[in-house]
C-alpha cells in the first residue's frame, strides 16, 4: 500500500511538473482513437432506427471499457513483474496522464496571454482549443468568461473526479474513468448523428460524475473560503448562494455544480446562448453580473481550481490516516 500511495503522489507532483507533454504518446489518445474507429463503424448509418443505434452504443462503450481496464491491468502487471520500481513509476507516470491540472491552467492562461497582449483573434485561437463553442465572434468579455467556464467546469471531471478514482482504484480506475469522459467528449451530443447512439456514453458520464461533481462544489466553497482570508476577489457566501440557486442551470446533472461556486466565487454570470457549429444553442444563465469579467479573472479561476485540489488531496490523507490506524 505505501508503495502505491508513493507512485500517487509522484503522479501528483508529474502533473504539476511536466502536465501533459505534447510530445510525448498519450494513452488517452489511443483510446480516443479507437473511440473514432469503433464510432466510423458502428454510426456510419443515418438511417439507423433509434433503438438499434443504443445498442450499437452500448456496445461501443461495453468495448471501450474492457479494452482499457485490460490494457491499464497488463501493462502495470507486466511493469511489476519486472520490479517493484518500474511498477511503481508505471503507475505514477500513468496516473500523471490521468490528471490535468497543469494542462488546464497551462491552456486557460494561453487565452489570458493573448488578452494580455490585446491579440482577441489570438485568444479566440487559444479559447478554441478548450471549448466546443463557436469563438470566432466572441468579444473579449466573453473569450474571458469561456475560458473561466471551462476551468471551473473542468475541476470536476478533469481534476478531482480522475484523482478520486484514482485514489480508490489506482490507474486501472482511473484509466478507465477518462475513457468515460473521453465518450462522452466525442460521443455525447444531441444532434442527429449522436443523440442515440452517444445516449448511453452520455448518461454512464452523468452516473460516474455524480458524487465527485457535488464533493468538487462543497471542496470549491471551502477553497473559496481560505482564498477570501487573503483577497477580496473571492467570496465564499456568494459562491455557496449561487451554488445553491444555479447548481442546476445546465442540462447536464453535474456540470453547473463547479461552475456555479466559480461564478459566485468571482461575482460573474456565466452560459447563457452560444453557437456551436453555427447553431445558437441557448443555455440558462449562472450566477449574477455584479461586475465586468476581466482578464485576471482566468488566472482567479485557476487559483481556485488548484485550492479546490489542494483541498481534496488534504481530504484523501485524513482518510488514509484513518484507514490506517484501524
């Protein structure tokens, strides 16, 4: 067990490190790959009665799950058959890939950067990178809020949600968490192409997003808390009163839950109507404008997510110093 709490914690300090290396093979990028090929062959007909297309469905994600429970199982079993450190660094490599803090700061300050340096297309560019928005006609208020959006949306299920797997199951669990996510990022669209064949990627999203999604808002509120001693830029009350009022303003069950803590948090209203693919899709709006999103508002967003994580790391030591001493 100390030798699998060792290899978590590096995979903690990796990701903080290094993030996600562009360069380097990514093995969400296998699974996003196999995603698209099992997605060209099973959704390759329009004329698919919506029953037929669930079950293909199904089988997409059934597929998908045990290619990646097997994979993430062999290769750890291979790497400690070997040895107990390349094991170890195995497992702390994979659970560095599993998390993305450091990616997410690292692609929501691109965005700030170019604001910075009064480049709005720039930042559009950036902003592009990390939504599924339409950015080009974006004015710079609402580049800002989009990139706040994601951060504080992304706490959840890029963040604590794959270290709470993590942390109970190792990477085989959290492999497999981000396969999850990873469907319904591709899959879990209501258009004519996905409404029924990504249902099921969708809504196993929402079951698995549930529980982390709500102790990510309650970690959020905390963080908002600590980070109010020390600037008034945060306000713990109005992020628990937006929470409580907004948490379900969005048409996912879980999305709303972070993002609308970060919204009180920072005095801002987020969603509302956006185009994606050029087609307005309205969304009900979060939290109240009490003040213009500003530039510096990206970079508060991130110092919240990275409390919020910090909050949750001290959470899982105390249960591990409880589990121990029983």
């Amino acid at each position: 067990m100390i030798l699998h709490t060792q290899a978590f914690g590096l995979g903690i300090l990796l990701d903080l490190i290094i993030g996600d290396p562009h360069s380097f093979p990514h093995p969400i990028r296998v699974v996003g790959a196999l995603i698209g090929a099992l997605d060209k062959a099973l959704n390759s007909n329009p004329d698919e009665k919506p029953q037929a297309a669930r079950r293909k469905g199904i089988m997409l994600w059934i597929c998908v799950m045990l290619c990646t429970f097997a994979a993430t199982f062999f290769l750890l079993a291979v790497l400690y058959k070997v040895g107990r450190i390349p094991g170890g660094l195995g497992e702390a490599v994979l659970t560095c890939y599993i998390l993305s803090a450091r990616s997410l700061c690292k692609e929501s300050m691109a965005v700030s950067k170019k604001l910075k340096e009064d480049d709005l297309a720039g930042a559009r560019s950036a902003l592009s990178m990390i939504v599924g928005r339409d950015t080009a006609v974006l004015d710079r208020e609402e580049v800002i809020k989009g990139a706040v959006e994601t951060v504080s949306e992304n706490t959840s299920d890029g963040v604590i949600a794959p270290l709470l797997y993590t942390a109970i199951g190792g990477p085989v669990l959290g492999m497999a968490y981000k396969a999850v996510n990873t469907m319904d990022s591709m899959l879990g669209y209501h258009n004519e192409k996905y409404e029924h064949f990504g249902f099921f990627a969708a809504k196993a999203d929402d079951v698995c997003n549930f529980l982390p999604a709500r102790i990510s808002a309650l970690l959020m509120i905390g963080a908002a808390a600590i980070l109010g001693c020390f600037s008034k830029a945060y306000d713990a009350a109005g992020a628990l009163r937006i929470c409580k009022r907004d948490r379900k303003n969005h048409t996912s069950p879980n999305s709303a839950m972070t993002e609308s803590v970060c919204a009180g948090a920072l005095g801002l209203q987020l969603g509302g109507t956006h185009l994606y693919q050029g087609i307005p899709v309205g969304k009900p709006t979060i939290g109240d404008a009490k003040r213009a999103a500003e530039t510096k508002d990206i970079f508060r967003a991130n110092v919240l997510m990275f409390m919020t994580k910090a909050l949750s790391l001290l959470l899982l030591f105390a249960i591990l110093i409880f589990l121990c001493k029983r």
